[in-house]
C-alpha cells in the first residue's frame, strides 16, 4: 500500500506493526472504530507464512507499507498438524 499523506516518523517504521498502536490518539481513530490491531495482524500472518512486513517513506512523500510470504508457503517446522 502506498499513500501520500505526510509519512513516517523517525522510529514509527517499526512501531506501526505493535499491538494497539495508532498514529491518531484522537477521537477520530476510536469513533472510527480503529483499534490498532491491522498490521499487527498483518505481521502474525506474513511471519507464519514464511514472511515478513515492511513500511518506509516514499521519495517525494508517504508512505509505503506491505508484506513478503514464501511462495511455497510456510517452512515445514511451522505447518499445521494434520488433522
């Protein structure tokens, strides 16, 4: 995903994918019925499948955020049991 709001703080690349964080403590984000949780979830999600998370600026403002999965999916060890 890319944007081309106003980017990202010094430190905020990582702080984004913690468990409740939200960049707006205002009411807005909580009227809005934003927890924080999104791209927390969206690193769980991508680490299970043998992947990883990322955001930084874009040149000439925003952001980029997004994720990497294995193409074969996730490594053998972290496979569910079969049922």
């Amino acid at each position: 995903m890319e944007d081309r709001g106003p980017g990202l703080q010094p430190g905020e690349d990582e702080r984004i994918f913690r468990p409740f964080y939200r960049r707006d403590q205002g009411t807005e984000a909580r009227e809005a019925g934003s927890l924080g949780l999104g791209l927390a979830l969206v690193q769980r999600i991508a680490h299970v499948h043998g992947g990883d998370v990322f955001a930084e600026n874009r040149p000439g403002g925003g952001a980029r955020v997004g994720f990497t999965v294995r193409k074969n999916g996730p490594p053998a060890s972290e496979s569910r049991p079969a049922a």
